[in-house]
C-alpha cells in the first residue's frame, strides 16, 4: 500500500521499502543514519548508499527526520 507524508512543504513517497520509508523505520527502530531503500517491499532487492540516487538519499533523510520530529521510538522494554 502507498501513501504520502506532507513534511517541509513537500509530499513524500512513503511506499513499504522505499527510501522514506526505510530512514524513517531506521529512526524509529533507533538505528544509526544509513541512507538505503529496496527495489519492491521491504526484504526485497537491498539498494545501498553507493547505488542511490541523490534524490533518494534526500528522502531517506527526510523519512528520517521526519520520525526523529514527529515519530515514536521503539520501545525495547
């Protein structure tokens, strides 16, 4: 399923495994800033940071911040 995010005057893409979606899980799972997304779902193809595009590295950072702004945090009780 997508949707969107409206963050910083800007829609975001926020589709399971892509790259908002990963920085904010990343953020949420207290994980440290690593810019990645997959080709298709979450588990799929890995894309990493030197195979990202600059657009891509900019909303996995938005994803991230979005979380660290807004998100809850993991709570590993």
């Amino acid at each position: 399923m997508e949707y969107t995010i409206e963050f910083e005057g800007k829609s975001w893409n926020c589709r399971h495994g892509g790259p908002f979606d990963r920085g904010s899980a990343d953020s949420y799972y207290g994980r440290d800033f690593d810019p990645h997304c997959y080709v298709g779902r979450t588990g799929d193809i890995l894309v990493d940071k030197e195979n990202l595009t600059p657009d891509e590295i900019v909303e996995y950072t938005k994803g991230y911040e979005y979380n660290e702004m807004f998100g809850e945090k993991k709570d590993w009780g």
